[in-house]
C-alpha cells in the first residue's frame, strides 16, 4: 500500500514537473519571439528554447501598397513593416493613412511614406512612380468593383469600378516595370479576387475584371523573369472587412428581406467564416520574398477551398 501511495506520489509530481517545465518552455518562446528583431516570424520548429525562425529576407526593402488605407491594405501595411521595410502608402484617404503611418513608424521604426492619389485618373501611374522613386515590390490593392447583376450595374459605375482595379493595375504595372527593369528586379503582387475564378453573375463587373486582371498577370508574368521580375496575382476569397459586410447584408436582404442575418450566409463559408486579414497579407510576404523567387506567371488562391468545391 505504501509503495502504491508512493508511486502515485511520483506519477503526480512528474505530471505536475512536466506541466510546470511545459509553461515555462512557452513563456520562454514568446519572450525569445519578443526579441527577434523586435518582429514575430514564422516557426517552422521548436527544440528546447531553440527556435528556427523563417527569415524572408525583405528587411531593408521598399514596398508600395495601393488601398492602403483600410482593409487588407492596411493588414498588408502592417506585415511588411513587421519584416523591416520602407513603405510607400499609396490612397485616396490620406488621413487614414497619415495615422497607420504613424502607428507603423513607432511600433516598426520603419520609414513610411504616405502618398495622396486618385488611382482612376489619367496619368497617375507615372505620377506615383515618379513620386515613390525606386521600390523593390510593387502591391496592386486598390479599388472595389461594385457587386451586381448586369443591370444593377449601370455604365458609369462599371467603368467607374475599371478605371480603379483594371487599368489602374494595368497602368501602375507599366509604369514601376520599367523602372523595376533599369534597376535590376523587382517583384509586382496583384490582389485580384477569386470572383475572376467563379463568374457569378451578382458581380458581374466584378467577376469580368477579375478574370481580366487573371490573364494579365499570367501574360506580364510569364515573361517577366526574363528581366529579373515577378509577377504574381493573388485571389482571395471572402475576407473579413468592411466590405464582405456590405456585401453580405445586401444578400442577406434579397434573399430574406433582412440585412441582419448576414451572418448566416457567412457561416456557410469554410470554418464558418472568411478568411482573416493577417492571413490574407501573410500570404502576400512569402510571395514577396526570395524564399519565393521562381514563383511569376501565376494566380495563388486563399479561399479556403471555396473553388475547389464547385461541383458539376
């Protein structure tokens, strides 16, 4: 009886000793995280309080984001500054982007540089080249093609909606490849959507540009190595913003004459919601990085497998 209350004894002391030495081991690992160049990274392991961290190499580097004032361009924003870049913020908006700025600079102590322009208008492209001057990544995120069928889209905001996310790529593309080319590389993201993936006919401006913006870059993309640039498009399913709110609240309301039950439509999604927007701009990075440098030519989805369950 004695040596079984002994054991017993033991067996709880080692689990007690086993859990203590477990908590210990994760507080030493977020403070070792804390550390890393002020920055958390990617773990790919863990031995002890020995970390092997991801390095993607984009420390010293210049991005410029467009939309970058809300949304996944402000996400973006954030990761790329976590990584050590200088960023040029390229929107409409610059109040929001003066105060993300702001954050960025004294949370990162990067350099940001925000930039005030209308992607739409004519000549913009070289007008915010010629202000950012040499970058090293190039990210096409601006721009919200209305949702609606072909009627409830009427030209004006169809061509509206173009001028933003299809030549406003299109012409910022043109202008940054030249100067990317003169420099040596460069890498260029287009944030497209997987509506261009998935024709739906509620979004049709929306779903047309897409795949329009689709054959773009695999166009641009194949051949772009050949002067040391990648391009490479990314479409996002549903992702959590403002905008995937609007979005759904107008479905949920013809559907059931309720904007309220949005969330139901949502819940349908993968894990019973969109993707989030760190995991969206995560994303972005790797590909940004040289740990991707034969990836061009190409379209990477992140919608948690929405297109891939498309039945026949």
């Amino acid at each position: 009886m004695e040596m079984e209350r002994a054991s017993g004894l033991s067996a709880t002391s080692q689990k007690l000793r086993a859990h203590g030495e477990k908590q210990r081991r994760t507080e030493r690992i977020e403070m070792a995280l804390r550390q890393v160049d002020g920055r958390r990274r990617v773990i790919l392991g863990t031995s002890g309080i020995g970390l092997d961290i991801m390095d993607l190499q984009l420390s010293g580097k210049t991005v410029l984001i467009t939309g970058a004032s809300q949304g996944i361009g402000a996400g973006l924003a954030e990761v790329f500054a976590e990584e050590g870049c200088s960023l040029h913020l390229v929107a409409r908006s610059a109040d929001k982007m003066e105060t993300n700025a702001a954050q960025l600079r004294d949370t990162h102590a990067v350099e940001v540089t925000v930039h005030e322009f209308d992607i739409s208008g004519r000549g913009s492209g070289e007008a915010i080249c010629d202000a950012a001057g040499d970058i090293d990544v190039l990210i096409n995120n601006a721009g919200a093609i209305p949702g609606g069928d072909l009627w409830q889209v009427d030209e004006d905001a169809w061509r509206k909606g173009w001028e933003v996310k299809v030549f406003g790529y299109i012409d910022l593309c043109r202008s940054f490849y030249k100067r990317m080319k003169a420099a040596g590389g460069g890498v260029i993201l287009n944030n497209i959507g997987n509506g261009g993936e998935n024709p739906d006919f509620r979004y049709i401006a929306g779903s047309t540009g897409n795949a329009a913006l689709m054959g773009f870059t695999r166009a641009l993309g194949g051949k772009s190595l050949d002067d040391g640039i990648r391009v490479v498009g990314i479409n996002p399913g549903p992702v959590a913003t403002d905008r995937i709110v609007k979005i759904m609240k107008t479905r949920a309301n013809e559907a059931w004459g309720d904007d309220s039950r949005y969330t139901e439509l949502m819940e349908q999604y993968p894990l019973g919601r969109a993707a989030k927007v760190r995991e969206v701009a995560d994303l972005f990075a790797f590909l940004a990085s040289p740990r991707s440098a034969y990836t061009s030519g190409t379209i990477v989805t992140i919608d948690g497998g929405l297109t891939s369950r498309r039945s026949i």
